[in-house]
C-alpha cells in the first residue's frame, strides 16, 4: 500500500515524546502538527486518517475508533490546565474560556456547574489577548500558554487535573489518537504505542530542546514529561473518560449515545 | 517580654509562603534564612528556637515539639527532589547524594533498600559540583538546584514524592517548624499557622518575585507553591512521617522511640 497514514498531532509540548520516533517507526506515516480545534476539523473532514484529538471532539463526533493504550492524561495536578480566578469556585460568575481549549473548557463548565453549584457567565479569550487584561472573576488558560503564566493579580490558581481528581479519585484524559471511520492502519496502529514508549526514554533530550523553542526552563519541562503528564490508557484512565463523558452529557456538552470503540484491524477486516 | 523568639527558614522557594508574612503577623520573632542542614545545627545549639528543618533532623535529636497544622510535602510528585539515573532503580550500583539533603537522601536511601531491595554505594555529591560530572549511576538533587536540572544524558529521572506515594499511598512531609525544648512562644505559636494562609493568598506575587531571584519560570514557580507542595500537616500527611520514621529505624538512619510532641503552651506552663 502506497498511500501514506495522515497523522495529526497538536504541537504542544506534552505531546512531543508521543511523535518523536513516530515516523522513523512506522514509514508509512506522513505527521503533520496543528492546534487541537483545527486537528478536530482536520480529523472531520478527512484532510487526516488518525488525530491527537481532545476527548470531547470524539464524544461530538461519535464516529471515530480509539488507539489503545495512548493517552495525554493526568492523575492529580496537570499544571498547563489553570483556571486563574479572582474568587473562590462558589463565587465565580464570570470565566473567560481560553480559544485553544475544547475539553478543558468543558471540564471547567462540569465543575463550576456541578461541583460547585454555579452558572457563570462564559466568554471567549482570544488566543493573542493577554489574559491580565481580561474583566472576567476567572480566566482559563491551558497548554503551552498556561505553563508561562503567573498572573499573580488572580488570587487563585485551580488546577483542573488537581480539582478533577480530588472530585472523583479518578485520572482526567486530556487527549488520545483518534482513527476517522473506515480508515485502515494496515499494521501500523502498534507504532503509537512503541512511539510513547521510546519517546518516554528520551524525555530528558526532548525537554532540553522544546524548553528553548519554549522559553521554559528545562527542568521544569523534564519534571512535566516525566511526572506530570501520564501516557497510558489504563482500566482508571478509562473510567476517569467515561465518567467524564456521562458529565458533558448531563450539561448538554456532549451528544449521548457514544461508546469507547478502541481500533482494531480485526474488525475492519471482518467486516469487509 | 523583649527577647525575640529566633526563628530560622530555609531559603528555598518551598518556604517562602511559610515566612512571607510572618514577622508581621509576630513582631516578637526575628527570621533569619539558612540551608537546611546549617539549620538543624543552628537549633541543636540554641543558636535559633524555632526552625523549619527537614523532618530526619527531628528524629535524630528526639527532644524537639512540633508546630501544628504546618509542614512542607506533597501528595505524589514534588518536583524537587529527584533521583537522576542512568539505570532502572534495580540495577543502580552507586549513587551521589546531594550535599544539601538530609531527609530526601534517608528517603533515597529506603526506596532502594527496602522498595527495590539494592544496597548501591553511596558517595557526596558537593553543592557545587555539576551533577553532569558525575560517575555513579544516580545523583539525588533537591530543591531550587533540582528544579533547573534537565540532565538528558540520564534516562530516567525518578521523582522520590511520586515515589513513595505509589509505594505507601501517603504523602511525605519534608520539613516542619521544630521547636527546642524549653522555649516558651509565648502565644505566637499561632502565628505559623496564620502566616501559612497568608501566604498562600499571595503566592502569585511571591512566585513572580522569586522566580527573577532564582532564574526560573513564573509561571513554573506558581504551579509548584500552588499544585504540587502541600502545606499542611494532616492526618494523612502525620502517617507518612511515621511510616518514614518507622523505616530510617529499621535501616539505622534514625534514632529509635522518639515520638512526634506537637508544640502545646498549656503543657509548658503546667510543667513549671
């Protein structure tokens, strides 16, 4: 089979040790790098074959199968989920959504709703808007944007992954490869997973690197690859997804009816 | 009464919402900021009354009384404190210990003992001395030095916080506000604990201004104050520290059957 595999990853440092060997293993894949909400579109509309989408672009989409064993997850504090906050939870009635953010934004609806019982007011923050100047109570900020900021005006600083896993004891699932309908892997969907395990081996280099592209501190991206982010898809990773998904649906955020579907070439073939 | 009440902190970023509003809060205690080893001898001697030292430190004099409802630990990773290997824990033959630890080099000492049953050598790694340059197979470095170490060229770097949280589901206290017997605080004792509030309010401002002293990323440094140290001294975080105690006993490292004297004024006056 000539027709190289698509791949969409978002270009966000925690996803880097998931791409790094993922061409050298498996020729067959052309990688190309997105934001996460262009991804999804990308992923939609068949301009890619697989994409490292957020998890609630595949409850929306309801069409997709999922890679096993691959996930961008956290259990406790993720640290590049924050929503800055001038009051206390109960007291928050104005957020501004970060642009970027699709399932943190939901996450944070979730728990403002029905962790803390309120229904704040939601705008959208502009991914080139400083968010110091935002008027909002709270500000959420994720990904590579959130780990640079200090905004020490904002007296509060929840960590999403940090409030998720105190709420529910369970991991948060951020993001995983999803695979568009029909699409065949042909042997290649084992790459992933050897992708993250020799990514994995080489965090320290990765970290070097992608800080200075960054403007990080080395350190503190090693620290983030290595003990923040978890990149597996274990039995408490799926049940932090679907408890997750069961929330979104109760708030409308999601369309009900989706199961977790993992890819396998098996069930291709036999329904061909 | 005019004698201050001498107080000595570590001058770690970990510390600084402990201290940061302290003085205030206490006109009668007069701070003075050291590393954590010079710290404990300060309190041996009587140089200082009170000190925020490394909970090892506490065990192997056996005569101090703790500050209530204030420690610095953390529930799984902690960042700062990370064994940089070239080897997988069971294959590490010698280990350079950073010259500033005391308890995290203990807590170093039991993982590979009693979690990973090896008994590698163990050499001192100079506080100025690149970590780069060393030969052993490990190197354990702690706090503000740890936090900018990358170090690519080890393949694994294992964080001792998340350590001991997936081996004893507890968290690790690091340090506390030890007392020296026969000090009198005289009603400030309160002072601590209000300070730790005071300062948590604040650790944007306190993570934006140390992290230009300390060449880190503000952003970084809000996470970790906010996130990743926990500062109080609970229940669970109280049966840590006696699962720690209980196994530096069991490997030496510690002096046996001295028990955990929460500071109390009551039990003063009465014994006058």
């Amino acid at each position: 089979m000539s027709r190289p595999i698509r791949v969409g990853a978002v270009n966000y440092l925690n996803a880097r040790p998931l791409i790094e060997d993922l061409e050298s293993l498996a020729p067959e894949i052309q990688l190309s790098l997105e934001v996460p909400s262009k991804l999804a579109d990308q992923l939609a509309v068949a301009e890619i074959d697989v994409g490292l989408i957020p998890v609630i672009e595949y409850f929306r989409a309801g069409s997709y199968s999922v890679v096993p064993e691959v996930a961008i997850a956290s259990r406790g504090a993720v640290l590049s989920v924050t929503l800055f906050s001038r009051k206390p939870w109960p007291r928050i009635t104005s957020v501004a959504l970060d642009e970027g953010s699709r399932t943190s934004a939901t996450l944070a609806r979730i728990l403002l709703h029905k962790r803390y019982g309120v229904r704040p007011e939601y705008v959208s923050l502009p991914l080139n808007q400083p968010a110091e100047e935002v008027s909002t109570d709270a500000v959420l900020l994720i990904g590579d944007r959130a780990m640079h900021a200090c905004l020490p005006g904002f007296t509060y600083a929840y960590d999403l992954g940090q409030e998720w896993q105190d709420w529910t004891s369970l991991p948060f699932v951020y993001a995983f490869w999803a695979v568009r309908q029909g699409v065949d892997l042909n042997g290649v969907e084992d790459a992933f997973r050897q992708a993250k395990d020799r990514g994995l081996e080489h965090v320290g280099a990765i970290a070097q690197r992608e800080s200075a592209r960054l403007g990080l501190d080395a350190g503190f991206c090693r620290r983030y690859l290595n003990h923040i982010i978890q990149y597996d898809l274990g039995p408490r990773e799926q049940a932090g997804l679907h408890h997750f998904y069961a929330l979104a649906c109760e708030l409308g955020l999601a369309r009900r009816g989706v199961s977790i579907e993992y890819y396998r070439a098996n069930a291709l073939v036999e329904s061909r």
